[in-house]
C-alpha cells in the first residue's frame, strides 16, 4: 500500500529515561523491543541510489518487510517520503529472489526497536550501534507537539537516514564505510 511518511529523529541521551517519558504522555507500547536486521537493495548501475530512491528488505521476528521509498524531501523540518511496503512470508526467500534479479546488496543495518503509539503517531525507540533514537512519524503538528511534550525543539529534528547517520559518524572517526551491525559476540 502506498502511503506518504511524515517522520523525524530525535537523539536520545538519557535512554533509560525513554519508556516514562512515553508512559507519561500517553503513549502505548504496541510492539516490545525486537531485533531488526534491515538490508538496502540496488541495480548495478544503482539507479535507485542516484534517484535518491531505497529498496529496503527488513527481518524481524514478527515478520519480514519489503519497502521501497522514493525520494525524500524536507518540508517543515521533517522528512517527507512516498513509500510502498508489503509484508512477505520469508525475507530470506526474498533476498535470494532480488539477487536471482540483479539486484545487490548496498548497506546492511541494525537496530532494536520497540514500537509505541500515540493519537496517530508512531513513536519508535531505536538502538542502533551509533546510539539510541527516537523516531516521530505521522502529522507534522502531532510530531511537533509530542516533540515538545519530550524536551525537545524542532531544531533538534533529525531528517537524515540511518545510512547518512552512519557515514557521518565513521567519517568523524576516519573509518571506511561499512555495514552498521552490532559486533557479535
């Protein structure tokens, strides 16, 4: 189906203050903490990245994800973006589909996430290697309104992907780019 999200990011430094701060304003959790294992897709010649475009496999225990998502804009400091999301029965069997097609693998990134709701926000808390973020999608007067309710400014927002996060953050540090994957153990 497809649909148009309306999102920001928020970092947070104080994670463990996160699940009151939500409880206080209502919110409720409607997904536990869960692992995600997200995969990024392109074509050879990676039109879909110099369209600014992203094909997304994403695996999580309570089902896999194929999402595909055209450009972004900024519009009112938040990320806008027309996408198109199905679930699939195995992300496994679609990977191998997709590089049965031509299609490779770009960028592959993790995180843990608990999904809240509040009115018609989703409110995600994700840990990721480079920290722990909030992830405010729905209408932009509700983000700025919960935003708010959580001790933060709209110059807090964050409108750059976990991809453009992580290549800031291993170029502050001098590092090549790589996958964004917690070390195992």
């Amino acid at each position: 189906m497809k649909k148009t999200e309306v999102e920001v990011k928020l970092r947070v430094e104080e994670p463990e203050k996160v699940p009151g701060l939500l409880q206080q304003i209502g919110a409720k959790q409607v997904h536990p903490r869960e692992f995600e294992d997200n995969q990024l897709y392109d074509f050879p010649n990676f039109s879909l990245k110099m369209n600014r475009a992203m094909l997304r496999v994403r695996i999580q225990e309570r089902g896999s994800l194929l999402t595909y998502k055209e450009a972004p804009r900024v519009e009112g400091g938040a990320k806008v973006r027309d996408e198109i999301e199905v679930g699939v029965g195995s992300g496994e069997t679609l990977v191998v589909i997709l590089t049965k097609l031509g299609m490779r693998p770009l960028f592959r990134y993790q995180k843990y996430r608990a999904v809240y709701r509040y009115a018609e926000l989703i409110i995600t808390v994700d840990e990721t290697p480079i920290g722990v973020f909030l992830e405010l999608e729905g209408p932009k007067p509700l983000i700025d309104e919960v935003a708010i309710r959580l001790g933060y400014k709209p110059t807090d927002y964050i409108v750059k992907s976990y991809l453009t996060l992580y290549q800031d953050y291993l170029k502050t540090r001098g590092l090549p780019l790589k996958d964004m994957v917690f070390d195992a153990p």
